[in-house]
C-alpha cells in the first residue's frame, strides 16, 4: 500500500512551489526592466535621429512615412498633440492640422460634383495642386493620417475600400454592401445601369433599383437618360476616371 506523504513532505513540496513562483516573479521583472531600458534607449535614438533628419522628415513624404514607422515600433505617436517635444522639433502636428483643413476644404469645394465621396488619389492630386511645391509633396500616407485625426470632429470624415480604391468620404453617409458592391462595378466604366447590376450581381430588380436610387438621392449619383437604348444610366464621378476638378474649382 502506498503511504501518503507527511505534514514534513507537504510543507517540502508548498516550499518548492513558492520558491519557483518567486523565482518566475523575478524573471518577468527583469525581462520587464530589461524592455523598458531599451524602449528607453529606441525613443533616445529615434529623437536624436529626428534632429539629425528632421529636414527630410518635412520635406519628404517617403521618409516622413518610415519615420511614423519608427515611432509606432517604440509606442511614440508625434501626432498626439501639437505642442511638446516633437511639435517643437518637427512641427508635423502643425503639418496635419494644415493638412486637415485642406482637406475639408477641398471634399466641400468638390461635394456639389461627388456627393461628398472622393478618391483618395484624386484628393492627394488636388491637395497637391492647391499646396504647390512651396509647401513640399504630400503623399497618400499624410492624407490618411491627416483624415485619421479629422474623426474627431464626427462629420462623416473616414476612408472606405471599395475594391482595390480607397474613397474618402466626407458625408455622414452609411454605404452598406449593396452600394459598395455598384460603386465597385461601376469603376469599370463609371456607370452602371440597372440592367447590368441585375446581371452582374444576380440580383432582382427590385433591390438593384432600390440600392441605386438611394445613392442617387445621397447625391453620389447622377442620371443620363440620353441615349437611344432609353437605358437610364448612372454615373458615379467617384468611380469613374480622376475627375478634372481644377484648382480655380477649389477657392474657398
């Protein structure tokens, strides 16, 4: 028969566990100490670099792309605020303010000709086209961190992916997968009819109608009703090619 162990083995084995429970305690400590001293060391280098290339942090869209990189791998957001070390340094929260603004500026200027959703390459054309290059480029990168800070205001201000484009849309919209499902067919072409939704999607003609009668009342749409086939088309300026919106189109 087996014995059972005594009072002098429990308290032996009760020992034991606690001694491997402090001696866990104490690795994870220092393995936290030891992470904390080199996030330490990362934020003091990524600083140094920072003064060393904050010209071409300014100035130049691709490195100021990676750089936010960096900051994300350390826990730095220069975003966060518009005063502090990396205001004074860099000015980028004075940047995407700038930015920001712009922006708004330029989805209300161009929301009579695309209901309130533009293409995002379109809108970083426009951008550049009303900063010049006394102002330095401005990539896809900056817009959507500069859109990303303009949520706060809770207009409607996001980006939504519709196939491989990504649309900015400045109006308290709600698109379901129906509306997205036709603005990404009518990339194509830039209009669709409901004929064609009905056969490309395999949907009756009840619900193509319906979806693209609400975007027409939404404003993203326009009708052409012109053409002998008498197929009412819709046109979507957010699909179709960049629009030639100029700058002349763009003063507030």
């Amino acid at each position: 028969m087996r014995r059972r162990p005594g009072i002098g083995g429990l308290q032996t084995a009760a020992a034991a566990r606690d001694q491997y429970r402090m001696l866990g305690e104490n690795v994870a400590k220092i393995r936290t100490d030891l992470m904390k001293e080199q996030l330490t060391t990362f934020r003091s280098q990524l600083e140094d670099f920072a003064r060393k290339h904050k010209n071409d942090i300014r100035k130049n869209p691709a490195f100021r792309s990676q750089f936010h990189e960096m900051c994300a791998n350390v826990g730095v957001d220069p975003l966060a605020s518009n005063k502090g070390f990396w205001a004074e340094l860099l000015g980028i929260g004075d940047f995407y303010y700038e930015l920001g603004v712009q922006i708004v500026d330029i989805c209300l200027a161009t929301r009579v000709h695309n209901g309130g959703l533009i293409d995002l390459q379109e809108l970083c054309n426009l951008l550049c086209q009303r900063r010049k290059s006394s102002h330095g480029a401005v990539s896809e990168d900056d817009c959507l961190r500069a859109i990303s800070k303009l949520k706060v205001l809770g207009s409607g201000f996001e980006v939504i992916s519709v196939g491989k484009r990504k649309l900015v849309r400045s109006v308290p919209t709600e698109l379901n997968k129906d509306h997205n499902a036709i603005l990404e067919l009518a990339q194509a072409q830039g209009f669709v009819t409901v004929e064609e939704v009905e056969k490309r999607l395999s949907w009756p003609s009840g619900r193509a109608t319906d979806a693209l009668e609400t975007l027409l009342d939404e404003g993203l749409a326009m009708i052409d009703d012109g053409h002998r086939d008498r197929k009412r088309r819709y046109w979507f300026p957010c699909a179709s090619a960049l629009s030639s919106v100029g700058t002349d189109t763009l003063k507030i």
